[in-house]
C-alpha cells in the first residue's frame, strides 16, 4: 500500500461525497427490496445504500452482462437491412460491491479480454467504476479465501473501503478510482499509521474467521485436469442435479449465452441471453446428436470450465470466487464445495 | 411505469410449485429473473423454466390487437368494436337456444377465473364451465378428500423435505414439479427411503430406494394391498374396513412382474412404520377414474395407518400448473360453485348474489370434453384446450365447428388463430392478481411491464365482455376483483386476515375439497373399468399367449413443451423444437433387450397392433422402460389413436417392418 | 472485427440447388468495399443471419483465389437453414466472419494432397481444392475421393465433371446405392482407398463428412500407414457467437469456432469432452 493509496474519510462525509458521485454517474448499491431481499439496484440518494448486508443473491454482474442483452438493432426497409450496434455507454459507479462479486468482474474483464476482444463489453466496463466494501465480516455460506478473492482484496478494485469505527479508510486501486475522489479532496486525509494498523487487524480476524476451511481446489484440479474423476463418480454426482441451470446463471463468474433476434415494433433486436451448459439443449445439433446427452457429461464440463489447470491456465484463475451462491440456488445437491470434496475425497453420498 | 427499471416479486407462471421470484424490467422491457432468497417455497431456487419467466412474454408470439375475423382472416379492430361484436355473435347463440361455454385456465389469475365464472354462471346463465388441466387435479383431489378430509397441504413440500419415507406416483416429478423434486431430493439427502412409483423409471428413481412399476389398472389389487398392511398396523381397522368394503379385495396375478407384491408390501410397511412420511401423487396419467381409485387407496392408506394425522407427515397431490388448483377454487368447473361449494349451497349462492350482482345458473354443466361438442359458442381464457383433450385433432376439429369462439390470451396460440375474436390480455409478467399454489398458498402476482400494444389486463377484458352481456357490475382493478373473491370465498378471506399472512402470501385451505359424486358416477359408467381392463393386459403381456404380449401405455395428463409459456420461450423449447422435427410422427418407448429380440434397432420404425387397430411408427429404445411395456408420451397420443382408440392402454403385438 | 456481433448486410446473388435439400448461395457484401476487404482462407467460416430468425455457421464453400462472390452451400435442418432457403437472388441476409482457423495452406506446399469427402463434408473442401487447383505448381499430386448415399446426393455434380475431366487430377465418385442412369462405383466412400494409388509418406488427408464415415475413413488411413498428423478434418459443434466467448462449441478448452473447426487428427484423439 502506497500511502498515498491509503485514505479515511469521516463516515458522517459518506453521504455527501456519494451524493457528488451521483451527480456524475448513476449509482449501483445494495438496496434493500419491499420484500427483505437485497438487490444491487441504481439509487437516486446515498440513504438508500444498505452497508451492512447480506450479500444479493443476484451478483452486480447483470450490471456488465444483462441477461437479456441487446447487441444490434435490425431495422427493414423494402427489404434492405439496417444495423445498428447498441451501444450502452451510461457511466455507472457500482459501490459496495463484495470483495468476491469484484473479483468476479476482474475475471469477466478477462475472458472479453482474452483473443478476440468484446468491444460490447468493454465499453460497457469501461465506464463501469467498481467500488468494494471489504468483509470485515465473512458471510456464513462463503468460502473466498480458498478463491484468493476476498475477504479483503490486495487489487483489482478501483477503490477498496474498509468500515472502521468511525471512518471509512479508503484504498485507491486505480486511475479510475482516484478520480472519483476529484472534488472531494477536502473529505479526505491520508490515512494514519494506526488506521492502516487497523485495516490490517480487520482483514486478519476476517481471514481467522474462515479458521483452516479450504476448498481444496488444488487436488480437485489436478484430478479433473488430467481426466482421473471416475465417471462413476460423476454419474453418482449427477442423478443429484435437476437441471435447473441456477449454478452458472447465478455465478458471478459464468458468462455462456445464446444469440436470438427479438421482434421489436418494425425490426428486430439481435440479443445475447444467458445460457447454461447445466441444459441439455445447449450442444444440441441439428441432426439430434449432443456431445453431452447426460447430466453427467455436463456437471463434468461445469467443473472442467471452473477448476481445471487447462482453464486456470488461460484465464489465470479458478471460474469461482466463493461467494456461494450456487449452494443456495441449486436446486440438486451438488454445488461447489460439494462436488470439489468429492472429488477430492473420490466419493459422493448425496 | 417510466423509465428506470425495477424487481418486481411475483409468482412462476408455469407449475403449481409456487416459485417466488422477481422479475426485472429495465426501461419497461423485461430482462430477467431473480429467485427470491425469502420465499418460503422456493428459499433462492428456480427451476429451468422459473429462470426463464420472462422470456415467453418477452419473445413469444403477441397478440396486440383485438381481432375479429372476416371471411376467414382476422383484422385488427378496437375494443368497442370487438366486443361488441362478440357479444352480438355470442347473445345471437342464446337466442337460437343453443349453449355456451366458457373455459377458465390454470395459466390465469383467479381474478381472471372468478370473472370467467362469473361471466358463465352470471351473464350467459350456464353451467357449462370448465379448465384444462381440472380433471386430473380433480380427481387426486377427490380421491383424497374422500378417505382423507382433513389433508393438511399448508407446508407439504418443507415437510416432506422431513421425512423419512416417501411413496412418490410420478411421472416425471424432476421435470413436472421440481420443486417438489428438490424437497424429497432434501429428504433423502437426510437418509430418506424414496419409493417411486410409475410407468418408467425416472430421475428420482436413480435416488429411490425401490422403484415399482406402476401403470394404470392394478388399483383394487394395490387398495388391498394397502388395506391389509394399514389393518396389521393400526389397532383401529374402521379405516381398513371400509376400504374392503368399497372396493373389492383381489390379489396381484402371481405372474405378473410389473408390480411385485413383496415389494409393494415392503414399500407400504416401510411407510407404516415411519414417524413422518409422505405421500406425493402426480397426475401421472389421463385415466381419471384410475387416478382418483389410486388416490383413494394412498388416502386410506395414510388415513388407516395414522400417518395422517401425525405432525409433519405429508399427503400431496400435484396439480398440473401454476394456477390449476386456484382455477378450481375459483369454481371454473361444471359441478361446483366459487369455494368449492356444492352447487345447491344456498349460503355460497347468496354470497355470490352479492358481489357478482346477479342471479347466477347453479345447474350442473358439462366439462369441458363434452362441452366441445355439444357447445356452439365458447369462451376461451388463456389456453390452447387441445393440449389438454384425449385427442388434440379431434379437439381442434371441434373448435373450428364452432359457430362463435371467443379467445382471451395474451399468445397467438393456434386456438386464438381459430378465433372470430381474439381478445389480447396481459401475460403473466404484465398482469396483477393472484394464484393459489398446490399447498394452496395464496400470492400476489404483480405485472412488472405494461402489455404490449392495445393490449389490456384479463379482468379488464372480461368485465368488458360482462358489461357488454348486461352485467352492471364493474370493477376498478384486480383487487377489486379479489375483494369479491373474499366476500364469496370465506377460506380465502380467513387466510388473508390470518396472522401467518406475509408478503409471500397465505395459506386458504378450503375445508374438505368438494369431490364429485355425480362424475364418478358418469365416469365409471363411460369408462371400462380400469383395474379389470390392465389386469388382463397385464396378464396377456406376460403370457404371451394371445398375441399381444406388450402393454402400450400412454402416460402424462400434460406436456409443458406446447404450452405457449414454453414453446415461446428460446430456452425453453430447444430440446422439443428438435424432438418435434426429428419426430414428426411420433414414437413410441420401448425396452432396449425387448428391441433386440425383436431385432428392432433405436429409431425404425415398426408396426404396432391391438385388437382396436394398428399403426406403424419409430420406437425409441431406452433401458428404463420396463420389458413388456411401451410407453406412448401424452403429446404423441393422436398418432396411437387408431392402436388406443381413446383409451389410456392396450395390449399390443409389434412387429419390426 | 469492429464490433463483434455486427453482421454486415450481404445480397444473394444466385442459387443453386445441388440437391432436394441443397443449395449453394452466392453471396457479395452489400459495400464493395467491404467485399475488397474481405480476406479469409479455405476451411474458415461464416455466421450467416436471416435478420429476424437468427444466425447459423456454414463454411466457405468458394476459394479466395476467386474473390467476385462468396459461396456457402447449405442443408434444410432447422430454424436459420430453412428462413435461408426461403430466401433468393436479391435478398439480403448477414455476414459476420470470417471465423476459425481454417486450412494451413503453406504446410500443404509440395505435398501430395488426397481430399477424402463425403455427402455435404465436400462443400468445406471445395474452396480448398479451388484453392489449390487456382494454383496448381505449388502442389504435389491431387486425389479427391467423393461419395455420397445416392447419386441425387452428390453436390457440385457440374464440377465434378470438371475435375474429372482434367488431367492434373484424379478424382473418384461412389455412391451408397445407385439409382437409373448411374455408371459409376456403388459402395461406401472407403472402397475408393483400394482403387486410388496412395502415397502415405508424402501425402497430407483431408477428410469432410458424416462422422461415422469419418471414423471409418480415417481408421483406414491409419492402417495404411498415414500420420495422424497428416490426417486433417474439421469438427462441427452446435454454435452460438463463432468468436469463443459463448462457449457452446468448448471440446474441453478447446473452442472449435476458435481453435478449429480444422484439427489433425492426432489433435481430435486427444481432446476431451
Ligand atoms: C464450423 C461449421 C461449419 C458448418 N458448415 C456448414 C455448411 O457448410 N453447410 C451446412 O449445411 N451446414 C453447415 N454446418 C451446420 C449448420 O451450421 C447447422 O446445420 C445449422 O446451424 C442448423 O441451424 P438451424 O437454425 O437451421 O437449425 P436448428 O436446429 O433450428 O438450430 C438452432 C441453433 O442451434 C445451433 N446448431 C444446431 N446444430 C448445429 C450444428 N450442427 N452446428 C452448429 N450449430 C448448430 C445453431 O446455432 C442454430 O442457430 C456447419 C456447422 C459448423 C459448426
Ligand atoms: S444449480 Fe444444482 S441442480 Fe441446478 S443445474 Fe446446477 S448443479 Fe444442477
Ligand atoms: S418448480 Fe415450478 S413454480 Fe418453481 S420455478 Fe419451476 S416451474 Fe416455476
Ligand atoms: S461458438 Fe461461441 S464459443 Fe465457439
């Protein structure tokens, strides 16, 4: 940490220097829902921004990549054609994002990155600025730490807040992030001495809290890199998935989508929608054939996308962050964790 | 709604699960779904087709404008015009003496089914109203109420997550109510014996703990069967008794090894003995009157072994969709009143005085399978009925007779293309109301966009088309429409006043769901008798001797991929899109080592012959159908007509050709 | 690419029916200069959208030696294949490629080449052996083996009759089963490896076609003493985007719109599901 990366600000300024970064962009924060479910949502004042909270079940990544997503407009004209790229060039600030939700952007970022770029979503993460709120206190189901995405963030962030008692110390991680500071400079001071102390002691009591659990991703790459999952396993694994696609919609990590042209007044919106390869339909071809007709064959390729060394080689992390998510959507049993330590352990009960 | 955009909680519009989850419109499009994490039944979990909610209003084919067909081709009109026409063309029926009828839908609100009874019952003063999807729910139901009065649904799926033995009929539960699937998942996560029960060994029955053969027929031998276990296990054998005395006591063939009789037992003493079980039926077959002796045999079972009345123990019957059970509640069937009051309540049709402001036809009418043809005129609300009959052609050939057929839908479905009014309404992600789930919990549905075009909410429409058939009464939005729900409906005011009334909605168990004497009167009459007509088929099938030493069974009462919310989705209607176009004609299951010896390979086609007629169509192989059966999927039954002949079964030869 | 998912508009130019549920397009950007533009190599593909319907992958069929037109040959299956073949000459449809790796054309140099197709797998080899023929010195000796199930099945009937006719290569028809009129060889396309005369050390093989006959073909070649490196084909996976971000055509983490669709055959051994 640089100390000139390192800021307080009084908690009671909070409200004001969002106010001023409303005027700038449109505020994304978690928002408490009329029915105790938690949304990141756009907010029109800083009162609306919930700080402590259990995370959204639904990650901010919709704030990147829309379920339904509009990439061209098509219009007719006497039988000649019009294009027209949408492009979404609204400025948004996402605060309060978890450390995991981050870091699942930072890998989004890549695979749009990666060989051909994703000027779509590029543009959109552009003028996207990602402000993180640190887990001074893990959620229950989340296990970031065996990610390297959380409880507290080293990078990736563009500014990184940490509650303290009564200020908030600030982290800058990028261009972007000091420049949401522009016009507030009066807020903010560098941090002192004994606020970076305290940082440090939260973010350990916050690692504490996780005590020795880990993941075990290791072994369960090494296993599913080099293909040595018995396929019993899988099929055990397998009869306890219903198919409902919720782990990869949910992940904050997943991106896969199918392409479809929705009639709109006198032309057509080409769209990109969620997709999961948790559905059978998804390599479906023409002829009848699918590469992967049972649930087996697609829990196989879910892990082999997210934990094997070929993938983690290319995207140069696991597909998960931890956050948990896919243990309270599934509708099986076989989320994450649970599959990661029957891999591991070479057995499966259910 | 302006600009911005929103979550709005609202209720899964496809099965009876109850789903909670939010639908997000940004700028007033629709763009996804959120579970909600605080639903009691869903707690954060959707299905497929929940998590694809949106789309069908979203993608689907739209009806816009009101239509009005002219020489044969629809033209868009206004609504005065529309409905003054249908009202022209439906009092012009009326006055020619013939009758009307009127359908509500499980894919509707009950707002939309209460005014759709209203509309029969009140304006054209006709019993004759019915919903697609009613019969097969209605006859568990009435199975169940008979033995079973007080069958405690309120919280069946959190409680049969709990329990420790669980005698599943499905047919297909994973994909029917997965929800349901996801709490005995739960449950035998927890060390659970699953039983399943049906025509084909399915995805729950990798998980069971036994898998019996169950097809239609067998239902005195399975009723005695559970009868005698229920009688050793309960010092009180007034339930058992009964049981004997109503239905006649006969034993399984020794020969036949579809369902084992030890097995049975042993499924059956392992529910006995356990200290919460449940019972979860599916409509697992079109054979009403089998569905409804079966149902009977498990209600008396649980009733007979005490299992019922013990806390957290589970008798559950699955309707079809989302609001099949409301449909009912709401009265949109030919024997009962809204409530589920017997239609000569004068109670029940004083309440109704009150809030419809009309005199109202308490006559028994006709269901819907008579009613296509005996009907002239027919009032459609959100359904595409041929899905839904004993023969989809037929059904369309009927509509299309029709002197009138009025369509309320928010889809282009081939019913509104036979309309000579189509009137457009509000899909499930634009319209307000409410659905009662199949643990009868009341919730709202909220609209989160407005309809497309001139498009307008369903009760709207139907207090237009009431008013302009001489109702005075109107109502100003759709809890306006609820609030006369409640006056006529007391179950329904007591749970929405009750203390466990929470945002995500309230439980309105009716007392004692009203079965139906009259039908099953009607029903055994039209039908050959079930038990006898399987028994023998199972008994050819397994000698041999005759000629037909196969069972064709047709299973399922209902299929998801025609319905409009599925077939208009892109997600949702890739695998069917390709099964229909891979297999225009159809197919039938069979076993693999069946087909072997047959020499018959996956795909070809053969021909297959009953002593009713024969056809010649593809067999699909598949290890989980047991050997001697064949399995006809519910929407290829037209194709097996001239083999089943409106039946459920046939024996049958097959041949390779 | 500028943008990734942005087609450019292309007119039909004319059709050609090949067989009852076959039909070769010929297809120019609706800019010219953009037609200019447009570079690509054989085995390479196109995302063709019939606006409204949606967007399917279909290989080039036509040689970039010849560069008036863009050819796609395509088969009745489904959604975007029948929108496609409701449509004629004038009507515009969507470009957006070209994707995939395509035919590594410089390996081939000096080779022998022995082209192996069968059914509708010729259409992605055609615009290799156009290629080729465009410039024939750079090349060793050319053998094209061809079948199809009936001989109303064949595609290109017109060029086949041409290359049959040259002399600087030798090419080789059958059919599964013969139909009134047809002289030629009845049999499965193998039965061609017995009449041609193969040269397995200097050659390279392309093989295009069903799958099944793929794997027949290519245990043949590999019997007879072909590298598996040297066996060349080209994978077909349902897809989506054609850029390697969807994911519906991964063998692993491999992306056949990316990586392939051309693979050696020791390649296609190695992946996994
Ligand atoms: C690299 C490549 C080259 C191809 N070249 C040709 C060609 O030259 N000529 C030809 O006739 N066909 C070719 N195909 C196959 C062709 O793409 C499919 O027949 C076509 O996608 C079917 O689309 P549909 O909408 O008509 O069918 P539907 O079954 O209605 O398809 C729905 C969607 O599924 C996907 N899909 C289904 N099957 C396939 C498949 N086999 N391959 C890819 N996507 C599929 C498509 O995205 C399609 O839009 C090629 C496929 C690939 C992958
Ligand atoms: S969330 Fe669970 S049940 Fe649903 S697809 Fe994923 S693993 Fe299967
Ligand atoms: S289980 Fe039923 S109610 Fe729940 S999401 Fe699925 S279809 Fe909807
Ligand atoms: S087609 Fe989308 S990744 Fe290959």
């Amino acid at each position: 940490m640089r100390p000139d990366d390192a800021l307080s600000i009084a908690r009671e300024d909070l409200p004001e220097w969002l106010a001023l970064l409303g005027t700038r962009a449109q505020m994304i924060a978690p928002t408490s829902g009329p029915h105790g479910d938690v949304f990141y949502s756009p907010v029109s004042s800083p009162d609306e921004i919930l700080w402590e909270f259990e995370n959204s079940l639904q990650p901010p990544k919709r704030f990147l990549l829309p379920q339904t997503d509009p990439l061209v407009k098509i219009h007719s004209d006497g039988g000649r054609f019009h294009l027209e790229p949408v492009c979404d060039d609204r400025r948004q600030i996402l605060v309060n994002l978890r450390s995991c939700d981050l870091k699942g952007l930072l890998y989004l970022e890549r695979v749009h990155t990666y060989d051909l770029p994703d000027p779509s979503y590029l543009r959109r993460s552009e003028n996207r600025s990602l402000v993180s709120l640190a887990c001074t206190e893990p959620c229950p189901p989340g296990f970031c730490i065996c990610c390297d995405a959380g409880p507290f963030l080293r990078h990736g962030f563009d500014l990184q807040m940490t509650m303290l008692s009564d200020r908030m110390f600030v982290e800058v991680g990028s261009d972007k992030g000091r420049s949401l500071l522009e016009g507030a400079e009066s807020m903010f001071r560098p941090a002192t001495p004994d606020e970076i102390a305290k940082r440090e002691a939260l973010e350990a009591a916050a690692r504490d809290h996780f005590k020795t659990e880990t993941c075990h991703f290791g072994s369960a790459m090494r296993r599913i890199s080099t293909g040595r999952v018995a396929e019993e396993l899988w099929e055990a694994m397998g009869d306890w998935c219903l198919e409902c696609g919720g782990c990869t919609l949910i992940c904050p990590t997943c991106y896969c989508f199918s392409v479809k042209d929705r009639r709109v007044d006198e032309g057509w919106v080409r769209c990109r929608t969620w997709d999961s390869c948790q559905y059978a339909a998804f390599t479906l071809e023409a002829s009848g054939h699918n590469p992967r007709p049972g649930r087996k064959d697609r829990m196989k390729r879910r892990f082999f996308h997210k934990v094997s060394a070929q993938y983690y080689q290319r995207d140069g992390d696991v597909g998960c962050v931890g956050c948990g998510r896919c243990i309270k959507v599934c509708m099986g049993t076989t989320n994450m964790p649970a599959v990661v330590e029957a891999i591991r352990k070479g057995e499966w009960h259910g | 709604m302006e600009a911005g955009e929103a979550n709005v909680l609202t209720v899964c519009p496809f099965c009876a699960c109850g789903c909670g989850l939010y639908l997000q419109q940004v700028d007033a499009v629709l763009t996804g779904v959120t579970p909600s994490e605080h639903h009691p039944v869903s707690r954060g979990r959707l299905c497929t087709r929940g998590w694809a909610a949106h789309e069908a209003s979203l993608w689907g084919h739209r009806l816009t404008r009101p239509l009005v067909r002219h020489g044969g081709i629809h033209e868009p009109t206004d609504w005065h015009t529309a409905l003054r026409h249908a009202a022209n063309l439906l009092t012009d029926i009326l006055a020619s003496g013939s009758s009307i009828g009127v359908l509500g839908s499980g894919r509707a609100t009950n707002e939309e089914n209460f005014l759709a009874v209203r509309l029969a019952r009140g304006a054209l003063r006709t019993g004759h109203v019915d919903s697609c999807t009613r019969a097969s729910y209605q006859a568990l139901l009435a199975g169940v109420s008979e033995s079973a009065s007080a069958c405690n649904l309120d919280s069946a799926l959190k409680d049969t997550a709990h329990c420790e033995v669980i005698l599943l009929l499905e047919g297909d539960i994973a994909d029917t109510h997965p929800q349901a699937a996801h709490a005995i998942m739960k449950a035998v996560q927890r060390g659970a014996r699953l039983v399943t029960m049906g025509p084909v060994k399915t995805r729950m029955s990798r998980l069971a703990w036994l898998h019996l053969p169950f097809v239609p027929g067998g239902e005195s031998a399975v009723a005695a069967k559970f009868a005698s276990v229920a009688e050793r296990a309960t010092s009180d054998n007034r339930a058992a008794d009964g049981m004997a005395a109503n239905l006649p006591v006969g034993s399984l063939p020794a020969s036949t090894h579809l369902i084992s009789s030890a097995q049975l037992q042993r499924a059956v003493e392992a529910y006995t003995r356990a200290s919460r079980a449940a019972i979860v039926l599916a409509p697992t077959s079109a054979a009403a009157p089998w569905l409804r002796a079966i149902a009977t045999a498990f209600a008396r079972l649980a009733a007979g072994t005490r299992q019922l009345q013990r806390p957290g123990s589970v008798l559950l019957p699955l309707p079809c969709r989302s609001n099949t059970r409301g449909a009912l509640e709401m009265g949109a069937a030919p024997h009962c009143l809204p409530g589920c009051r017997a239609l000569t309540d004068d109670a029940a049709r004083s309440r109704l005085l009150r809030v419809w402001g009309s005199e109202l036809a308490a006559e028994r009418g006709l269901d819907i399978e008579a009613m296509l043809s005996e009907v002239r005129g027919l009032i459609v609300l959100a359904d595409d009925p041929p899905l839904a009959l004993t023969s989809e052609e037929a059904g369309r050939r009927a509509l299309s007779k029709l002197e009138c057929l009025i369509v309320l839908d928010a889809f282009a479905t081939p019913t509104a293309e036979l309309s000579h009014v189509a009137l457009p309404i509000g899909s499930s992600a634009e319209t307000d109301g409410t659905v009662t789930s199949m643990e009868g919990r009341i919730q709202e549905v909220r609209a989160c966009t407005p309809p497309p075009g001139e498009a307008r909410p369903g009760w709207w429409v139907l207090n237009e088309l009431a008013a302009a058939l001489g109702m005075s009464k109107t109502h100003e939005s759709a809890q306006d429409v609820f609030h006369d729900i409640l006056v006529a409906v007391p179950e329904y005011a007591s749970a929405v006043s009750s203390e466990e009334s929470t945002p995500h909605g309230c439980l309105g168990v009716l007392p004692g769901i009203l079965g139906d004497p009259q039908a099953k009167v009607a029903e055994s009459a039209g039908a050959r008798d079930s038990s006898r007509e399987a028994l023998a088929a199972l008994r050819t099938a397994v000698d041999g001797t005759v000629g037909f030493p196969f069972l064709l069974v047709q299973v399922g009462s209902f299929e998801w991929e025609d319905d409009a919310l599925v077939a208009f989705s892109p997600t949702l209607s890739r695998d069917h899109r390709s099964r229909s176009r891979l297999w225009p004609d159809g197919y039938v299951q069979m076993n693999t080592g069946d087909a072997d010896r047959l020499g018959i390979r996956d795909g070809w086609r053969a021909r297959i012959t009953s002593d009713r007629g024969e056809v010649v169509i593809p067999v699909r192989l598949c290890e989980d159908v047991e050997p001697a059966m064949m399995l006809v999927p519910f929407a290829f039954r037209d194709q097996l007509e001239p083999v089943l002949k409106c039946e459920v079964m046939a024996a049958v030869n097959v041949e390779r050709i | 690419m500028a943008d990734l998912f942005s087609p450019s508009v292309s007119t039909i130019l004319s059709e050609r029916d090949e067989t009852p549920d076959t039909r070769t397009y010929q297809l120019r950007f609706r800019d010219s200069q953009e037609h200019e533009r447009f570079v690509f190599r054989p085995g390479q593909f196109l995302e063709l959208s019939v606006f409204g319907v949606g967007e399917a992958p279909f290989c080039l069929a036509s040689s970039p030696t010849r560069r008036q037109f863009l050819e796609v040959t395509v088969r009745r299956t489904g959604q975007v294949t029948d929108a496609l073949h409701a449509l004629g000459p004038g009507d515009e449809i969507g470009v957006r490629g070209p994707c995939g790796n395509g035919f590594d054309l410089a390996a081939a140099e000096g080779h022998d080449l022995l082209f192996i197709a069968g059914g509708i797998g010729l259409p992605p080899l055609r615009g290799l052996i156009w290629n080729i023929l465009d410039e024939r010195d750079r090349f060793g000796r050319v053998t094209i083996l061809y079948g199809a199930r009936t001989p109303t099945d064949l595609v290109y009937k017109d060029e086949l009759q041409l290359w049959q006719g040259r002399d600087d290569i030798e090419l080789f028809v059958t059919v599964d089963q013969a139909e009134p009129g047809w002289e030629g060889n009845v049999g499965m396309v193998p039965i061609l490896l017995e009449m041609a005369e193969l040269r397995p050390a200097s050659t390279l093989t392309y093989v295009c076609g069903p799958p099944i006959m793929i794997k027949f073909v290519i245990q043949d070649l590999l019997m007879r003493g072909f590298a598996e490196e040297r066996v060349i084909s080209t994978l077909e996976r349902t897809m989506q985007c054609g850029v390697g971000k969807c994911n519906h055509c991964c063998i692993g983490h491999l992306y056949v719109c990316r990586d392939g669709p051309v693979f050696n055959y020791r390649q296609i051994r190695e992946m996994v599901e």
